[in-house]
C-alpha cells in the first residue's frame, strides 16, 4: 500500500500493517451546494505492527461498497455513508 501525506510518499507491506483505519471528515468546498449537498475528505491511519503510525490525507475509494453479512442478513454499505472504518489484525 502507498501512503501519501502532503509531498512525503510511503510504501508499505501490508504483512506489517496491524490496524487500518479510514475516516471521514466534513470540509468547506468551493463547490456549489447543488453539486452535493455536504462535502467529506477521507483519510488512513495505518498501525504498523512495530507500533509505528503512519498517516494519508486523503483517499479516494470512488463507489466502493463494504458489503458483510450479519444476524439479519446482508449488509452494503456505500463508502460516501461510512464515517469511520477499522480493520484490525
């Protein structure tokens, strides 16, 4: 995986990643409201397993969908409507 925060480029193995975390956060835009009524920036957070943090300030995932199964059946959740995503090893 490639983290990028400002001009700093980082790769790293996803065998050293112990937790993976997305986040979304509201932000003003110079678009008009009729294009999208709120406007989001999404980031990484990527826990190494060596305890090391290291951060991307802003991901573009596009029309992914988390999709998951649960006691009531299957879940799809689009990613414009998920706050905060963590994986964790």
């Amino acid at each position: 995986m490639t983290f990028q925060k400002g001009a700093v480029e980082r790769r790293i193995s996803l065998l050293s990643v112990a937790s993976l975390a997305f986040t979304r956060r509201p932000v003003v835009s110079a678009l008009p409201a009729y294009l999208a009524a709120t406007h989001f920036r999404y980031a990484a957070t990527a826990v190494l397993l060596d305890g090391t943090t290291v951060e991307a300030d802003y991901v573009n995932l596009g029309t992914t969908i988390l999709r998951g199964t649960a006691s009531d059946g299957r879940i799809e959740i689009p990613w414009h409507e998920i706050e905060t995503l963590r994986f964790v090893r």
